[in-house]
C-alpha cells in the first residue's frame, strides 16, 4: 500500500479493489494483487488519462520476474513454448510517458497466459477502446485481470494458471459511470458490448470488491447497472 502522498497521487490508491492475498504491491504506474497459487495477478489497477498512451519510440524490453514480488512472480520461462502469449494486464501502451513506467508494464506479475488470437484480437479491442474513453471521458479508473478459480489449466513447471475468462472494469473519473466486461478467453468478432457485464454479477464471481471506498449509495447505483447505453461505443 501507498507510503506517502506523493507516491499516491497519481493513482488515487482509495480507488483499489479489494485483495483476496492481501498480497498487494505497488509501482509507479499500476498497483497490483499477486496471488501465488495461481502465479499472477488477480487484479492490476491503474489510471489512464488522455494522451498517456501517445509517445513512442521506447525500447521495448523482455518480460523479467518482478524484483518486488516476495514470493517471487512467475519465471518467463514457464511460457515458452506452452502455446500462450505472456498477455499484459496494464498495457505496455498505456505506460508510454516514460521509458521507467514503460519497463513496468513487462515484469511477469503484469502477466497473464493468453491466446495470441484473444490478446492481438478481442482483447486489443477492448483496450483501444478503453484509451479512447480515457480521452472522451477526462481519465478512467481501470482494474483488469483474468477469473483466477481451483479448476484452470496450468502451464510451466510453476503450474501458471490459464484463466478460462478475462475481464475490465472501469470507472470514470468523475465517478459518473461504470462499466464492466467480462470476456471468455477466446478468439472471437463479436462486439464489445456483447461481453458487457454489472460489476456486482463480477464479483461474485471473482470474490473481488472492486470499488469499496465508493460511497455506498453510489456504489450500489453504478455497480448494480449493465447499461452501456451511456458510454459511446
């Protein structure tokens, strides 16, 4: 958790999911709860505001184990060759201010098993357009992470899970709207509202409370509602 007010600012910390590990770390451009069992993350949070996603010209690193992680993150090795991508939670395209939050996004608590016809495809999607309603929106709370459940399968001598279901959720800045997906992992063309979800049906089956410093009258009105007819698709 946050040490100073400095380190929180950036991140408005109150705005954190609840952990099921209570495992939960933080660097300069996301926090993060790691959950060892499954060898990732069950929820990477962040905010993304207009334009801090347009620099370029980085060098794009390797995937490393996270130096913070005290049960040390998942080797890079247990993907190769397991047919999974190491997909991202917070984008590396989200952190392009600088080549320091850049380098972030690439250590393996950060990682997640995935399809590379889902990650380069529906998930793609849905992070494109999470940039654009950052931009139309004035900034977007985002939490992100795969479904973590006893049943999954697993890759690498760790045993990293493969999450069957990947999802989002995000609020606006101004705390006006919210909205949930809740994505199979799987290649699929269907429309991004198809996967849309209410963010209480999300935690129940995540186990996650994803805005618990909400106050509770608008807590219960914005995470109860699937309707995305307030957001531009």
């Amino acid at each position: 958790m946050p040490t100073s007010e400095k380190e929180a600012e950036n991140i408005e910390f109150s705005y954190l999911p609840t952990s099921t590990t209570n495992a939960v770390y933080e660097h300069k451009g996301y926090v993060f709860s790691y959950v060892e069992a499954h060898e990732q993350s069950e929820w990477v949070a962040y905010l993304l505001e207009d334009g801090k996603w347009k620099y370029s010209n980085l060098e794009r690193p390797l995937f490393e184990q996270d130096p913070i992680v005290k049960t040390e993150s998942a080797h890079w090795g247990n993907y190769k060759k397991s047919g999974y991508t190491k997909g991202h939670l917070c984008p590396a395209g989200d952190r392009k201010q600088t080549q320091e939050l850049y380098d972030e996004t690439f250590f393996t608590s950060n990682a997640s098993p995935q399809l590379y016809d889902f990650n380069a495809g529906i998930w793609n999607r849905l992070e494109n357009k999470v940039r654009y309603w950052a931009g139309k929106y004035d900034g977007i709370y985002v939490v992100t992470g795969g479904v973590l459940s006893d049943d999954l399968e697993t890759i690498g001598k760790e045993d990293v899970s493969v999450p069957k279901y990947f999802y989002k959720v995000l609020l606006t800045k101004d705390k006006t709207r919210m909205i949930a997906f809740l994505v199979p992992h799987e290649k699929s063309n269907k429309p991004l509202y198809e996967f849309v979800v209410s963010v209480d049906e999300l935690e129940k089956k995540t186990g996650i409370d994803f805005f618990p410093k909400l106050d509770d009258a608008t807590e219960n009105k914005l995470e109860a509602s699937k309707d995305y007819k307030g957001w531009s698709f």
